[in-house]
C-alpha cells in the first residue's frame, strides 16, 4: 500500500503547484500612451513652469481601479499601473506639452533656480477612470497665470471617450483624455504668449503753411552829406 501512496501524494502535490502558479501569474503592466509626438526642436521655445499638479488620493496608487455601474471603484485583478499612475501623469503633461509647443524650456514645479518663466500652469486632476461599463472620464481644472502671477485663463473641464471595455481599451481611452487636456493647455499658452500687433504709427498732420507776411517796406533816411541823397 505505501508504495502506491507515495506516487499518488506527489502528483496531487504537482496539481496544487500547478495551480498555484495558475493563481499567482503576474498581472500585466499599464502606462498612459502619448500618442504621435516628437523631441521639441526648438531651444529658444516659450518658458512654462508646469505646476503644481494635484492628482486626486485615489489616483496614487498602482492599482487600475475599475468604476463599477453603481459608481463604486475597485481594484482590477488582471491588471495594474506600471508604477504611480500620479507620477506618469506629471511626465505625459510635461513632455506632451514640449513637444506641442516645440519648446524645450519646460519645467515641473518648483522651478530650478534661475529658470524665469514666462507662463505658469497649475493643473488639478480629480477625476480619471473608466470600467467595463462606464466610459473613460476626466475631470480637471487648469489655470494659467503671467510671471507676476495675475490669471490668464482657465477653466473646469470634464471629458469623456468610450471604449470597448477591455482593459486596453480603457486605457487607450484615458490616455486620448490626457491628451486633449494637453491640448486645451497649449492653445491657452500658445494664445497669451503671441504677441499684440504693435498699434498703427500716425503719421503726424502736415503743418499749416504760415500765413504770408506783410510786405517789408523799406525805410527811407536821410544821408547827411553835401547833397541830398536818399537811400533805400
């Protein structure tokens, strides 16, 4: 009897490994894709100081929540970020924004010293999901300031992009949020930097011709001499 027990104890301890493998295969990893852009060419693009940027808590966290249809989060079991979702969101704003203005001169806040900007950008992100059900959703504000911080413009947004419901999909619909949040973005900055049309030069009225003046007549004296003689 023992030596038909012991086969049978090691193959039910190879289904259990098995199994435990099945169980704990790793997720797959996510990031928010950028879309078709370039490395800025431009070195004497417009400065920008980019931030602060406030993500909202839930959104700092590894795990891809998925917004259920009675609008509860939890946690994707087959999926995850690849790192802080908050942290990739700083970095897909700042090198998006370079590459849509063509500027080089961009910098997360707070800015290094001696970096003088010409625009700042303070974005609030509190509001970036989606779910099998529920489409892909972001909800922002932004506002645009000069260097001695007087407002620019800004505004509060709320965007949406369906998607098919896998995981890829949702996560393709987030990233085309991002960027269309980037583009709002450029155009106020590309809109306050462009300069006014210098105002039209008058050109000064002609000069009044002065009135002619009276004819000098001349004055007749006397010459004391031998004679008379006049002189004009």
């Amino acid at each position: 009897m023992t030596p038909l027990r012991f086969p049978a104890i090691l193959l039910l301890a190879g289904l259990f490994g098995l199994t435990g493998c099945m169980r704990y295969q790793p997720a797959p990893f996510y990031q928010l894709d950028s879309g078709d852009i370039g490395v800025p060419q431009a070195e004497q693009g417009i400065a920008v100081l980019l931030g602060p940027v406030a993500i909202a808590d839930y959104l700092q966290r590894e795990a891809l929540l998925q917004r259920q249809a009675d609008g509860s989060l939890t946690a994707a079991a087959d999926a995850r970020w690849a790192g802080s979702l908050a942290a990739d969101i700083d970095q897909q704003l700042l090198r998006q924004l370079a590459a849509r203005l063509d500027s080089q001169r961009l910098v997360l806040a707070p800015a290094t010293a001696g970096f003088v900007p010409q625009v700042r950008i303070g974005v609030s992100i509190t509001r970036l999901d989606s779910g099998p059900q529920r489409p892909a959703v972001l909800e922002a504000q932004w506002r645009l300031a000069g260097v001695d911080g007087t407002l620019l413009d800004g505004r509060l947004i709320r965007l949406e992009a369906a998607h098919s419901g896998s995981i890829v999909d949702q996560v393709r619909a987030q990233s085309v949020l991002v960027q269309q949040l980037v583009e709002q973005l450029a155009v106020a900055v590309e809109t306050q930097a462009t300069p006014e049309p210098p105002a039209p030069v008058r050109k000064p009225a002609p000069a009044k011709p002065a009135p002619p003046s009276a004819p000098r007549i001349p004055v007749v004296e006397p010459l004391r001499s031998e004679g008379e003689v006049f002189r004009f």
